[in-house]
C-alpha cells in the first residue's frame, strides 16, 4: 500500500508549522503508523527538535537531493519515538541555489522518497517557510495534499489569503492536482477573544477545510524542542499534547485509518 504523504507549508515563520510536523508525526506513530518524517528546511529544526544534531551529520538530505546518496543510506530510525527522520542540515541553504540548474529539479524529493514506498504509511515533509525550489519540491511531493498551520493571529487571514495564491500558482503551473489537507488553527488563547475571533473568520472563509482540533498556546510545547523531544514523549498529558493526540485521531479518521485503542493520551492535565 502506498504511503499517505502530506507537506507542511506556511509562508510566514514562527506558526507552529515545525511543531505541528513533528508533533503528528510522533502521535501517528504512537497510533502503530509507519511514519518518515522528511526536513526539507535548512534551519534543520525538525532535525533538532528530535534531539538529532545536525551539524554533526555525514549524510542528510542535501546529499539526497543531489543524487549523492540513496533515501534508505539517510534516514535515522528513532526506537525510542517509533519513527524514521530524513534529517537535514544547513547545506540545504545553498542545495536552493544549486538545485535551479538541474533537470526536474522540481522533483527531486519525489524521485529521493519513491523507494520508499510501501515502507511506510505516512510521509510527511516539513517545509521552509517560504516558497522557493525546496517548497516546490515539498509541495509536489506531498501528493495527498498539504497541511496548513495557522496562527491565531490578527494577520493569520491575509497570510492565508497570500497562500492560497501561491498554492493556487504552483497548481496552474506545476502540480494540477495540488489539494489542501486542512488548515491547523495553532497557538490558540482562550483567554482572548482575538484567538477566538480568528478561529472564527477561517472557518467562516474555509468552511470544508479547517481541522476540528485547535492547538493551544502550551508551555510544555514551547520547552519539548530543548530537550529534543516531540510534545507525545515530553508531556502527553499537557493540553497541547492532548491536542494533538486529537489532531492525529482528526487525521487518521478522515484517512479511514483506525488507531490502536488506548494508544493516545485521552486525559486533559494542567499545563
């Protein structure tokens, strides 16, 4: 069976597109999923958030990407998290320039992951935010679509609104099949009305497409990546570990996947 692959994209920084990545990743292979995550970001923090260093790498996905080495010679396997990591490393900022001049360089990373296929049930690949020739290739490899993390911030709509335009390009030009997974309402403030507010307007404007689960500001998910660990191993119980066990159980029901009952935190514990 092929993998479900999904490529995690926002253009703006700082929205929890890395942490909702790595988070799904964790709580979809706590579920008994075959997960490979791909860090196709030259801030390599997908790397790092999962306790790998990235400078001290032989091989990463740079070396991939250039056809220097085989998808199955990069990937880390993590015995502890239960999952796979084609890691990255800072080389990948000059690969944005070196990749423009090779044939198909759009479809690099597609070529890199397809033997892969069968070895695992989800792909998901963590993108730069921005749109250059690795979101591209991100993009066009993601083939059952992308996941969008949204900050519930004042400006989250207009940032959107730039997205979906892009989105919207690179499906004209590029990938005719490009299709939106669903948007992730992230770092959300009950406390305020502005979060509440913007939940609101997303929604309003993308009825079909909003996930359910919204992910909220959380202490414990801001202090996991210091120690190198996903938010399912450092605190489970807090409310956004919790959040995102319901994220991935909100994932593998619209994928007609069932999970391994009892295998996901169901307890709400103070944060």
């Amino acid at each position: 069976m092929s993998a479900r692959s999904y490529s995690f994209v926002n253009q703006k920084g700082g929205v929890g597109k890395t942490t909702t990545a790595i988070s799904l990743a964790a709580y979809l292979a706590q579920a008994g999923q075959r997960v490979l995550l791909v860090d196709i970001d030259p801030q390599a923090n997908a790397t790092a958030c999962l306790g790998v260093d990235h400078r001290g790498l032989k091989l990463d996905i740079y070396d991939g990407l250039i056809k220097r080495a085989g998808a199955a010679d990069l990937i880390l396997r993590s015995t502890r998290l239960g999952l796979s990591l084609l890691p990255a490393s800072a080389a990948l900022a000059g690969a944005q320039i070196e990749l423009v001049d090779l044939p198909e360089r759009e479809h690099l990373l597609q070529q890199l992951i397809e033997p892969l296929d069968g070895r695992f049930d989800y792909i998901l690949i963590d993108c730069p935010p921005s749109l250059g020739i690795l979101t591209l290739n991100a993009l066009l490899s993601g083939r059952d679509g992308v996941i969008i993390p949204v900050q519930c911030e004042y400006l989250a709509l207009e940032g959107l609104t730039q997205l979906m335009q892009t989105l919207q390009r690179v499906r004209a030009g590029l990938y005719p099949a490009l299709k939106i997974r669903g948007m992730v309402m992230t770092m959300y403030d009950a406390r305020t009305n502005l979060s509440q507010d913007v939940v609101a307007e997303v929604r309003s404007h993308f009825p079909e497409q909003v996930f359910d689960t919204v992910i909220p500001r959380s202490v414990r998910l801001a202090e996991a990546p210091s120690h190198g660990l996903p938010i399912s191993v450092y605190a489970p119980r807090s409310t956004a570990g919790v959040a995102y066990a319901a994220l991935a159980r909100e994932v593998l029901s619209g994928d007609g996947v069932a999970w391994i009952p009892g295998s996901l935190e169901d307890e709400v514990a103070n944060d």
